[in-house]
C-alpha cells in the first residue's frame, strides 16, 4: 500500500474542513459585528 496517495487525500479533506470552518466563523463574526454596530447606532 502506497502512503502517498493516503496522505494527498487527508491533507485535501484536512484542507476543505478547515475552509469550511473559516468560512462558518467568518459568517459569526460579521453576524456579530452588524449586531453591535446597530446597538452603537441606534441611540
């Protein structure tokens, strides 16, 4: 069994999950970011 097309297919899994996961925080953070810029606002 070659190693090398194994660790080619985790390290892309690896790579599409961490995308995945900063793509979801990134959506957050500006979620959480429109929220306090409307309580600063809004007075």
């Amino acid at each position: 069994m070659e190693v090398v097309p194994i660790l080619k297919i985790i390290f892309t899994v690896g790579i599409i999950i961490a995308l995945y996961a900063i793509a979801r925080n990134l959506n957050l953070i500006k979620i959480i970011l429109i929220y306090w810029k409307d309580l600063i606002f809004r007075k």
